[in-house]
C-alpha cells in the first residue's frame, strides 16, 4: 500500500505546483525591436535623429548567422514618418547584416512638437518561401522643437486661423491646405502575380479619415515618381500617362453599402529583366482645400512612399 500512495502523493504535489506555478505563455512568434539595451533616441541640436535597433524573434535577437530556420532576406524598410515631424530620410530600408544592427538616420523638423513618437518600420521577409511582413515600431523622442503647451516663446505658428465667418476676401487660401493633410493608410505590401502584373493601390485618408469622397478637397491628383533613369525601375513604362484625380478614385464598400475605404488602383507590367526584391515606388500627390481652386491658389505637395515586392523576376 505504500508502494502505491508514495507515487501517487507525488503526482498530487505536482499538480498543486503546477497550479500555483503555471508555466508562463509562449511570446506571440515574429520579429520585433528588441527591448533589451534599447535607449529611447532623441534629436540633436542640429535636428539630427538616429534610430538603432537590433531585431528579435521569438524573442531572441537575431543576426544573419542564427536566423531561425526557414527564414531568409530579411530587410527593414521605413513606413511613412510622421510628416510633422520627419524632414528627411523617410525612404530609407537597410538588409540584416553584420552582428544584425539597424541604424536610421533622419532629419527632423525645426518646428516639430516636442513630445514622444514611435518611428513605424516594415519588416519584410521570407518565412519557409512565402513572403511576410511585420509591422515594429521604435520610439524616440523630440527634444529640440517647440513647445506647444506653453503660451510664451516663438513656437514656430504664424498665429493666423482659419475662420470660417472671415470674408472670403481677406483669407489666405495658399494657408487652407498643406501637405501634412494628405498620409498612406498601411496595407500590405503590393506584390507581382505570375502573369507579370502588379496592381499597385494607393489608400490614402485625409486628416485620418479614410473615405475621400467625404473630404474637404476640391481637386486632387496622384502620380508616380518616374526617374530619369529607369534602369532600377521595376515597371515597364506602357502607359502615356500614369496621372490619376478624382475621377479616378475607386471606392470600398461593406454590405450594407457604406464607403469604408479609397484607393487609386496603379496597374504595372513588370520588366522582363526586373530582379527579385522590394522597391520603394514613390509618389507625388497634390490637393486643394474646398472653395479654392488652380486659378488662384498652388496645390500643397505631398510626398508619398509605398513598397512593391517582385518575386517572379531574376533572382
């Protein structure tokens, strides 16, 4: 009998510490900016931002000797920074290589508020041959902008506001819209099908809202940036104009009808000769404010950045 109650009061003893002591839940699996020795960056007097980072998965840093099995090419792109803040480098994307540390440099904004942000990086990878992505963010912080919250000082606004009772006369329609108004809704990354085409759609909101049809914008109009030299440019050049407005604008639907969504639809041919990998494909878009109009008022400028994988090109 005692043979049998030692195991049997052992058993027990297991399931009360197992009860108390649960074993802690595995970390959702996927890269992401390791914590570990992370210091939150600020800008510099100069209005110089550096974002370093090594990445994890599964919650092990990783380097290009001891990526977990199946995974290959994996590359960090920049995802559309804060226009507010961000001045330059917004277009950046760097391989894993060395002892696997990322490192960004931006230019950031005289006038930017000061405050914390989070910068927003797509991860891009092949997991076991299927093309993946992962969205991280890294914060940082601005430091040397403007005060927003305090009432004395120079915060860089004019001090003039738009009302809406001011005689159309005596307002500054160049002030009613600027390029920050405009910003790319994230999406997947927009990938080349095997007959060659890729159907590159341009989601953008208007001051968060994702309907522009429900925008106060009175002309808008998207294009590609084409470089001079096309040779890295993935896309045959098929078309007399890639220009798209309103007219253009194609519109989501739920089931009950109602616009969730927008886009500008892009449909490119892929180059022959085009080599596999991620390419940023850049955009320009202009816009005006409602009630103004081209004869009498410069459209605000927006840049815009999105990216396009081709895996049925060259390796």
């Amino acid at each position: 009998m005692n043979r049998l109650l030692k195991p049997l009061s052992f058993a027990l003893a297991l399931l009360l510490a197992l009860a108390l002591f649960p074993t802690p839940a595995r970390a959702a699996s996927g890269f992401a900016v390791d914590s570990n020795g992370y210091t939150t960056p600020s800008d510099t007097a100069d209005h110089t931002l550096q974002i370093s980072f090594y990445l994890t998965y599964d919650g092990k840093r990783v380097s290009p000797s001891d990526l977990p099995e199946g995974i290959s090419g994996v590359t960090v792109h920049v995802q559309s920074p804060s226009g507010s803040v961000i001045d330059g480098g917004g277009t950046q994307s760097q391989v894993l290589s060395g002892n696997g540390l990322f490192d960004f440099i931006f230019t950031t904004k005289p006038d930017a508020s000061n405050n914390s942000y989070s910068m927003p990086f797509l991860v891009t990878y092949n997991l076991n041959g299927v093309y993946t992505t992962t969205l991280i963010n890294a914060p940082y912080t601005i430091t040397h902008g403007v005060d927003t919250g305090s009432s004395g000082g120079n915060t860089g606004d004019t001090g003039e506001i738009y009302d809406p009772f001011q005689p159309q006369e005596d307002i500054d329609k160049s002030k009613l819209q600027t390029k920050y108004d405009l910003t790319l809704v994230q999406k997947p990354v927009a990938r080349d099908q095997l007959d060659g085409t890729v159907d590159l759609r341009l989601y953008l909101a208007y001051q968060g809202n994702q309907d522009l049809n429900d925008a106060p914008i009175s002309y808008i109009r998207v294009e590609p940036v084409i470089p001079e030299d096309t040779k890295n440019f993935p896309f045959d050049l098929d078309s007399s104009s890639y220009v798209k407005d309103f007219a253009d604008l194609i519109d989501v639907r739920d089931e009950d009808g109602e616009i969730v969504e927008t886009y500008f639809d892009f449909p490119f041919r892929v180059k022959k000769d085009a080599v596999n990998g991620t390419y940023a494909i850049q955009f320009k878009v202009y816009h005006l404010f409602a009630n103004t109009n081209l004869q009498e008022t410069a459209p605000a400028e927006t840049d815009i950045t999105t990216y396009v994988q081709i895996r049925y090109g060259k390796e």
